[in-house]
C-alpha cells in the first residue's frame, strides 16, 4: 500500500444538478452540464496505514470533524470494499479557495478524494468508474473528474457517470467569480437537495432543462456565449428560485449578489459579452470569453459589496501530483 497526492479543480455548471431521484447513490432528478476552473485548486493526499485505528481526515489545516469527517470516512469505506483490505488513512486535504461559500468545493474534494484513495489503494480506475465513484461522495463531483466540459447524464440504474463533450483548449472561456461572502453556508447543497421536491417551482423546472441542456450543448459546440448565457442566467435563476420556495426556504442570496446580477444584466446592455451564473451560495460567477476578463473583472472589483474576485480558465480533470502534502 502506498501513498498519493493529487489535484482537482472545482466546476461551475451551466445546468445545474438540484434535487436526486436516489439519496444514496446520489442520482440526479436531472442533467447538468459544467466547466472546470483551472484556477481553483483541491489538493488531496492520502495514505492508508495498517496500523491507523481511525482515519484521521484534516482540512485545511484543521481536523474534519462532524458531517465533513463522515462523508470522508464512508468514501474511503467505498474504496476499501473495492480494494478489499480494511486498513484505516490519514487524509490531508487543502483548497486554495474558500470553500462552502457556492465555490462548488465538494466536487473538487471527492473527485480529489476518489483518485488519491483509489490510487493509495493500489487501484487503477478507468475515467468513467472514478467519475461513478466521485458521484457517491458529492453528485457534482463527478464533473470534476474529465477535463473541460462535462456531461452528467442522469439514468436510473444507479451507473450514471459524467463524461467529457469538450476539452478544456475547446474554447477559451473564462468564469471571473465576485466574492461577495466568505462565509460557510448553513445549509450545504448536501442537505439541500433533498428539499427540491418541496417547491412548487421543482417540477417546472425540470420541464424546462432539457431545452436549456440541448441550447447549452449546441452553444459550446459552437463556442457561442450568447446561445448559451441566456439559458444559463435562467437556470441559476430557476435553481435559487426551487431554493427559495421550497420548505423550508433557502435563501444564500445578499443585496450584494442581487447587485452584482443587475450590474452583470446592465454591462450587457451597454455591450459586454457576459453572464452570471451562482451555486448554492451567494457569490456570482461571470462568465465571458478571455477577451473581456479583464474588463469585467475591474469592474466587478469596483462594485460595492465585493470583496474579491477570482478569475479562472477552463480547467482540467482530477490528476495525481509529483509530490505529497505530509
Ligand atoms: O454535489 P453537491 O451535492 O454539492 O451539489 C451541487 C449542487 C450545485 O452546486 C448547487 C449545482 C451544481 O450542479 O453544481
């Protein structure tokens, strides 16, 4: 048994994944489709040791405790049941962005997580089974596993996986982040999830995915922003409006998300290229084309209300490193 280290990027989806038809396996009541973000980094080692009575999981420099550490522990468990051995692990895990604040850390974690302990394990899974196996610690991680962009095609047998429709030297967008809270959500898309079924809104927004998906298909085939951003803003919308009505509600919004939306909204109108997408937090992602990162991202940073802003390409999978964090 041997040690390793690797890397993953976090992703934003341009259909997102909100609401499951399976808790357990993580099965999505509907497709979603994201990018990578280069710029944003998870790197994870871990180590299995025969003598370990526990694992010992730390996270940014802290000891996980609670929900996080369990979810850490019953994913190695999968990993152990694969490779067939019970040996505990010391799991270091590091995010250079601040996670839980709707920066999608939990697809960057376990798609991180899956190929450090497969690997640790003396595993060799093929992309699509590390894909399958990321989705069972966090659904949205298993987006994380291909380069670029990706396809997570929902499906009932309990083997749904995301697979690459472009790779990451495809196009060359840009998601220029406005940090606008640093803060740790209280409710985590986790727990989320499983009050989408409760909004009056849920089952209209299903109906309406498949035509955003097939315009976001055909938009990133042609690399055309503006075939996509439209549909895009209307499913974050319409996410954060299940959200919102559902029992009970959740709103991650604050007034500077509802500012930087309308700022994004009136850039368009003078003639930049950009859309605004967010996860389940408050911070807003703008996405345009690298020719006009810089643009928005002075303007995004002279906006009242935002504290940082982050700018990333297109991203690649998950992906061991030559080196080990312990
Ligand atoms: O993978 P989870 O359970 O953290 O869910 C992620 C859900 C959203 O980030 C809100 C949307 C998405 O598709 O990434």
């Amino acid at each position: 048994m041997s040690k390793a280290t690797v890397v993953a990027n976090p992703n934003i989806a341009f259909v997102k994944y909100w609401g499951k038809i399976d808790e357990t396996l993580n099965l999505p009541a509907n497709p979603s489709l994201s990018m990578n973000l280069a710029a944003l980094t998870t790197v994870t080692t871990v180590e299995f040791r025969p003598g370990l009575r526990v694992d010992a999981v730390t996270i940014d420099d802290r000891p996980a405790v609670g929900e996080s550490f369990d979810r850490v522990v019953a994913h190695l468990g999968r990993v152990r049941s694969l490779a067939g051995f019970s040996a505990r692990a010391c799991v270091v895990s590091r995010n250079d962005f601040p996670a839980g604040t709707g920066l999608a850390s939990s697809a960057s974690a376990f798609a991180a997580l899956s190929l450090a302990a497969t690997r640790a394990a003396g595993l060799d899974l093929d992309e699509r089974a590390l894909s399958r196996l990321a989705r069972l610690g966090s659904g949205s991680a298993c987006r994380s596993v291909p380069a670029g962009f990706s396809l997570w095609e929902g499906d009932s047998d309990g083997t749904s996986f995301a697979r690459q429709v472009a790779g990451r030297g495809h196009w060359d967008l840009v998601d220029v982040v406005a940090i606008v809270a640093y803060e740790h959500k209280r409710v985590g898309s986790h727990s989320g999830h499983g009050l989408a079924s409760t909004s009056p809104l849920h089952e209209a927004r299903l109906a309406a995915v498949p035509g955003w998906l097939k315009a976001i298909l055909r938009g990133i085939r042609d690399r055309d922003l503006s075939a996509i951003g439209p549909c895009m803003e209307a499913d974050a919308l319409a996410m954060h409006g299940v959200m919102m009505t559902s029992v009970p509600s959740l709103l991650y919004w604050t007034p500077a998300t509802v500012s930087v939306l309308q700022a994004v909204r009136s850039w368009r109108e003078e003639g930049l290229r950009v859309y605004f997408s967010l996860d389940a937090g408050p911070n807003v992602h703008c996405l345009c084309e690298s020719a006009d990162a810089l643009e928005i991202e002075q303007r995004l940073r002279n906006l009242a209300g935002v504290q940082d802003v982050l700018v990333s390409g297109v991203g690649d999978g998950v992906r061991p490193v030559a080196y080990h964090l312990f």
